[in-house]
C-alpha cells in the first residue's frame, strides 16, 4: 500500500499506530497477555525485517540504471575558435552541431539558428561552446 498508493508513509504510520493499539489492548487484558503480545510482535518484526534484507527484497522493485551520458569533452585538437560548422538540430538557444566530423552540444547568444545553417565557434569556456550563425 505504502509504495503504490499512500504516499509518504501513511500506511507505515497507520501500521504503526495499529500494532500499538494491539499491543496496549492486550495489557489492558492482562500482563501476562501484554508481555507475550509484545514479544511475539518484536520477534516476527525482527524477523521478517531479517528476511527481507537477506533477499533483497528492495532491491528487486528499486530503480537499479546507471546514467553514463557524458556532458561535451571539448579538446584543443578537436574543435578550436573559428572553426566553421553546421548546426545538425535548430539551436533554440542550445542544440547539435557538427565540426569537423564531430557532434557537439553547442549553444548561442541568445538568438535561433535553424538546422543546416552554417555557424562558427566564437567562444569555448571549459566544455560549453558559443557559436553565431555566418551570415
């Protein structure tokens, strides 16, 4: 209930407060009914906390991915200031394009290229590159 339903630990609080009503419900019995109560309801909870660590459990309906996009790797003998290029997707401010037979995320001032437009590289600052279209 508490990973498809109820959000933020409703139902494990709901639980919680239930297993308690139980447990003072059987002291208000009797004692000796409390202390068994209470002891057979932190033995089973031990215990199927045990078994479910042991098999996984979580792991089997947890998000196991791993992201291994990388950002742009921009070296000196790849691509350098003035080299002229095609933009591969519209820059809207930030797309494709291509220089010397490498793909690379690039981005403009501020203005909207069109795909196919002939650009130039005008600033690389780390791995971000600024372009302007060739007019």
């Amino acid at each position: 209930m508490e990973v498809l339903v109820l959000p933020g630990g409703i139902a494990g609080i709901i639980g919680l407060l239930v297993i308690a009503f139980a447990i003072w419900q059987a002291f208000v019995m009797s004692t000796t009914t409390g202390v068994i109560v209470l002891v057979a309801t932190l033995v089973v909870s031990v215990t199927m906390a045990a078994i479910a660590l042991k098999y996984k459990t979580w792991s089997k309906i947890s998000l196991n991915t791993e992201i291994d996009g990388k950002t742009n790797v921009v070296l000196d003998t790849d691509i350098k200031i003035g080299d002229k290029g095609v933009a591969v997707s519209r820059l809207a401010p930030m797309g494709k394009a291509q220089f010397n037979g490498k793909y690379f995320e690039v981005a403009t001032l501020g203005e909207f290229v069109d795909h196919t437009t002939e650009i130039e590289v005008i600033k690389i600052d780390g791995n971000k590159i600024i372009v302007k279209q060739i007019n």
